[in-house]
C-alpha cells in the first residue's frame, strides 16, 4: 500500500466542489432537526448527493487506509484535531469517515455524528484550502 503522502490531493476544483456539497449536507441536517434519526438522514437528497461526491470526486480512494482514527475524539473536539493533522491526514480522515459509514449503514451514521459535530464541514474546508494554490 502507498504511503498516505504519496497520493495526490484532490485537484483544487474537487476538492472545493467536495467542500461545498459538505456544507449543503450540514445545512439539510440542521434543516431537518437536531433529532434527526438514521432512516430519515440516509433519505436526505443532500446526504445522496454527499456520498456519491465524496466517491466520485477521488475523497474516497481505495490506496488510502481508513485506520488508525478516534472519530469520537474528533468530533469531541473537531477544530483542534483537524487543524494539527496535515492536508494528506484531513483528507484520509474524510475518507475514513466515509468507509466507516459504508460499514456501518443502518447501526448508525458517522458522517451524521461528524455533521452534528461540525467535523465534517471543518475537514472538508480545510482540504479544499490545503488543495488551493492560492491559498498556501
């Protein structure tokens, strides 16, 4: 398997186009309510069109492990955590968060958990800045 530093960032325009569709995502959760269950969060066009973006656009990528990550410490604490990892481990972590959702689909949602928790949006905002040329 690569190293996670020798896979390439998603190009400045996926990445961005990824980071917009998490802040759609977030928004559709917090118009759907705090208590948003599973079965209705997996109905939310915004989460379909999240998961097919999030695999479409290269976030998720099969060269990458999804190890090695404390999710409820991240979403315990989400600005601080994502902001010590570098660009390559924010992007795994999006990956990681996406994989797990994909295993555990119906016992509950990760991506949801990092929704509530404001991960998400940082993580994908983050990626879509470390990606810009511009921006470093």
């Amino acid at each position: 398997m690569l190293e996670t530093e020798d896979i390439p960032l998603p190009a400045p325009d996926k990445a961005r186009a990824y980071a917009d569709c998490a802040l759609r995502l977030e928004a559709a959760a917090a118009a759907a309510g705090h208590g948003i269950e599973v079965d209705t969060w997996y109905e939310l066009p915004a989460y379909g069109e999240a998961l097919e973006q999030a695999y479409s656009l290269g976030i998720v990528d099969g060269r990458l492990s999804a190890a090695g990550f404390d999710l409820e410490a991240i979403n315990a604490r989400p600005a601080e955590q994502l902001k010590a990892m570098p660009p390559a481990e924010v992007r795994r972590y999006l990956h990681a968060l996406w994989r797990c959702e994909r295993h555990t689909h119906g016992y509950g949602s990760p991506v949801l958990d990092a929704v509530r928790s404001g991960a998400l949006g940082i993580a994908a905002s983050r990626l879509a800045a470390c990606c810009n040329p511009a921006a470093r």
